[in-house]
C-alpha cells in the first residue's frame, strides 16, 4: 500500500539526490553558455537551411581549423574559465556530501570530520550562487533566467543544514 503525498517524509538521502540534480541542471545550463543560448550551439546550427555543398565546405573549413563550437557576442575564454570554475564547484560539493555520508561517527573526532564536511559542502554552495551572480554581471544574461538556479542551490543548504542539525542531536553525547 502506498503512502499518500502528506503523509510522506523527507528522504534521509535527499541532499545527495537534490544535490545530483542540482549538478546536472548546472551542466545543462553550462552546455548553453550559461543561458545565453536556448541551446547548444554546436556549428551545424547554423547550417540547417544551407545547401549540402555549402554545408559540406563549411564543416570541412572547420575541420580543418579545429572549430567544434561557434560563439559569438563574448570572448570564448571567459564561459571556459566559468564552466572550470563551476565545474570544480560542483565536484566539490559531490565530494564534501559523499565524504560526509561516509563517516559514520563513534567519535567526537569523526563527528567533527563529518560536521566540517558538510560545512564544506553548504560553502561550495555558497560559492555556487556568488558564481551565478558574476554570471549576470558579466554575460548578457537576465537574472531571472538563473532564479531557478539559485533557487535549487538554496534548497541544497537547507537540505543540508536540516542534515547537519539531525546530526548535531544523534552526535551530542559522543566524547
């Protein structure tokens, strides 16, 4: 039998599923500059109303110089550096929760280990939305576009902090 929506609790393991989507909504975003582009732009974009031989030398021109994306509007080097930047964010962010998850505390010490990870990952959420922010400062994009974005990333620190209180009760008394 099935529990009704109302009735259903939290998952004990939501921060890790949420922070999953959170990661893959982010790379989607990243595969179209950021929001600039509604979507990724690879070069036969440009090309769908072409005629064949026209397509044809247009893919050989870039074969030939190595050109797999077409960009325009903004240097090329800065949505590399933003995607490095977010993408080591994120992976951080996987490592600091996984790491914590991991620690099953009988000490105070390995509380502390799993308490300061979890600390690590809310901060690398943090440091996700000041990303988001330079994003709209820098990109010609509209902050509302990334609301969603920084909307899930405040649903991550809550899910996390919630964890890191649940923990705070279960590891009061260890010494």
């Amino acid at each position: 039998m099935s529990v009704l929506k109302k009735d259903r609790t939290l998952s004990k393991l939501e921060f890790y599923r949420n922070a999953n989507k959170l990661r893959r909504q982010i790379l989607f975003l990243m595969a179209r500059d950021f929001g600039i582009k509604s979507r990724i732009r690879a070069p036969t974009f440009y090309t769908k109303k072409w005629e064949a031989d026209d397509i044809k030398t247009f893919t050989e021109i870039l074969d030939k110089y190595g050109i797999n994306k077409c960009v325009d509007e903004f240097p090329l080097w800065m949505i590399e550096e933003e995607r490095k930047n977010f993408n080591l964010l994120l992976r951080s962010m996987m490592v600091h929760i996984t790491r914590a998850y991991t620690i099953w505390a009988t000490t105070r010490a390995e509380a502390d280990l799993r308490r300061n990870s979890q600390d690590l990952a809310i901060a690398d959420c943090e440091s996700l939305k000041q990303e988001l922010e330079l994003i709209v400062d820098i990109f010609p994009v509209k902050a509302e576009k990334l609301v969603h974005y920084v909307e899930a990333i405040d649903t991550e620190i809550a899910l996390l902090k919630g964890w890191r209180k649940s923990d705070n009760k279960r590891f009061k008394e260890l010494k």
